[in-house]
C-alpha cells in the first residue's frame, strides 16, 4: 500500500481479495489494540505532515497519537485557518483569492515529511468537482510522497475501516446466530447539509468486506452514488430496514442528484429505542460529532445499544496499522 484514499488501495498489499485484505487489516489493528507500541521504533527519525483544510477532533487526535505510537513524529497545520489560500485548479490564473498553487506547495511538503495526511471536505456546490477529488488527487500527484485521506470530497476511509474493526470486535464477543450479520446504513435528519463521505465509504466497504448483509434505507431524493451503492439492497422503509438488524449505523448525508440539498428533514427517521425494538437488539454506531436528538436521540446515545465510544476509540489503531503499512511498503 502506497496511499491510502479508499478501500481500494488495500488491493496492493498482495491480495486480490479485498475482504482478506480488510481482516488482515483489521487483525493488524486489534493487534496494536492489545500492544500499542510492538512497533515502537518503526517510524523512528520519520515525519507525518497532517494538513486539515477544515476542522477535526477524532481524525486529528487519533492520527496523532497512532503515529506517536509508532516512535513517527507528527506536524499538524490547518492549512485552511493558518495557512496560505491554495489553489488547486490547473493552469489558474490566480488573480482572485488563492495565494499558493498546490503544485507549489506540494513538493515542499514532500520535503518536509515521510507521509502527508490530508483532511478536505466537498464544496457541495459542485458535484463534478467534489466528486472528482481534484484535492487529494492534486496532493498525489505534486507531493511526491505517500497520502493519506484523513477524510475527501467523498470518502472517509479511516472511519470506515475503524468501522469494520468495531464490528469485527463486536462480533467477537457477542457472536450471532446467522452465517452474517445484518448491517443496515440508516439516514438521519439534520439541520445543516452534510457531505455523502462517510456513507458513500462505509458502503464501499461493507460491499468490499461482503461478510454482511447490507442494507441502505433512506428517504426518497437521497440516494447516494451508484459508484458505491451497486448491487447492495436499497430501501425506503427504514422500518423493514430495521427488522432483525444486528447493527446500525446512523448517518446524515445531504441530497447527491440535485446535489448537496436538504429536502426534508423528518424527525421521525430519528433512531429511538422504540425503532430498536424491531432488530436484533442491534448495536448502534455514528462516526460523530452527533446532533443530540436531531440525528440521534439522548436515550441511543447514552444507553446500552450505543458502541459509539467505542468506534471513536478505535480510531487510534485504524490509523495505526495503515500509518505502519505504508512504513513497511515504503521503506
Ligand atoms: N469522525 C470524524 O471524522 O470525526 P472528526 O470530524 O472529529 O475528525
């Protein structure tokens, strides 16, 4: 693995099965769970650039204490409050706001740095743009280095495999009684209109994972892209979704056709211990921050079903064993 942007760059690491590749992954990361620092001296005399173009607590925090894990020294700028105005579009000409091109800034920080790590978010303005990862995708091919997404225009691949890991760790100690658990992606209200990353990405990697039985539910107008959706069960019904599920994973995400839109905002998509009743006494996970009782309501949030706590936590070890793979592969 060289960069890590999506759940296809696990593709690299020597095997053409994906799910393979995520559990190798995922072992790796429960590995680091029960000894934090097995590889203490693996990033020695190595440098993480961590860039945010926009605000973190987990990415950041997680990321940080990962690579300190791993004997590497990180260097976080937010790029977006503190830094120059980058520009990213090819042949510019920069008369208006941006003062830098990526393409100058790039290299540099491909000096500086061993890794570059790389937090952007959608305009939702343009989906063209969004959807084509011009950011990420302008720092792969002017830095010189490996990347990490710590979140894009589209994906959030950390959280997802902190996802899995979350789940695979569940499974664990609570097995269930079916050859696959049933893993619903539900949408949530919301005030604001929020990017498709982390939806889009956990669908990409349930559908790569294909240990699951997948199931969307959202209401009409908020279908997410096929590119990540193709081939997994959709429904209107959050109710039907619910039945016998063994997780939820609760999320809000803005309109992708007539793109980046709230069109309704119905509090009755909000999980409560009522809707619970219909699954599986079903585990329920959020990537947070969470709107208290917008998105998810007080009694999810602080009762027994939530392994919201949890997931976040796993954050560290997600962002450990991809941060030591791209040490291992790169020397
Ligand atoms: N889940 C997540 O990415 O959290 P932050 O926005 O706090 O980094």
């Amino acid at each position: 693995m060289k960069n890590f942007t999506s759940v296809h760059d696990l593709a690299t690491n020597g095997t053409a099965d994906n799910g393979a590749a995520i559990d190798a992954l995922v072992q790796k990361a429960l590995q680091y769970k029960t000894n934090p620092f097995v590889d203490k001296t693996l990033g020695s005399n190595k440098r993480i650039g961590c860039l945010f173009l926009n605000p973190s607590m987990r990415t950041r925090l997680s990321t940080q204490i990962a690579v300190q894990n791993l004997g590497m020294e990180a260097i976080i700028f937010n790029v977006g409050s503190e830094g120059w105005a980058l520009e990213f579009e090819e042949e510019a000409i920069m008369s208006g706001n941006t003062v830098e091109h990526v393409k100058d800034a790039a290299p540099i920080f491909g000096k500086y740095f061993d890794i570059l790590a790389i937090r952007t978010f959608p305009s939702l303005k343009n989906r063209e743009d969004d959807y084509s990862e011009l950011y990420i995708n302008q720092f792969i091919k002017y830095a010189g280095i490996p990347v990490v997404s710590l979140e894009s225009a589209t994906l959030h691949p950390l959280q997802s495999l902190t996802d899995v890991i979350t789940i695979s760790e569940a499974l664990k100690t609570s097995p269930i009684q079916k050859p696959k658990p049933k893993i619903v992606l539900t949408w949530a209200p919301h005030v604001k209109p929020l990017p498709q990353c982390v939806a889009n990405s956990f669908s990409q990697w349930m559908t790569a994972w294909n240990k699951a039985d997948f199931v969307i539910t959202h209401p009409e107008d908020y279908e997410l892209s096929e590119a990540f959706t193709k081939g997994t069960t959709i429904t209107h019904n959050q109710n039907e979704a619910l039945k016998d599920a063994d997780f939820v994973y609760v999320k809000n995400w803005s309109t992708f056709k007539d793109y980046g839109k709230i069109y309704e905002s119905n509090p009755e998509w909000m999980l409560t211990n009522k809707k619970l009743t219909l699954t599986n006494n079903a585990k329920v996970m959020h990537c947070l921050p969470v709107r208290r009782n917008v998105e998810l309501s007080d009694e999810i949030l602080d009762g027994p079903h939530s392994i919201i706590t949890q997931e976040a936590g796993n954050r560290v070890w997600a962002a450990q064993a991809v941060i030591s793979e791209i040490l291992k592969n790169n020397g």
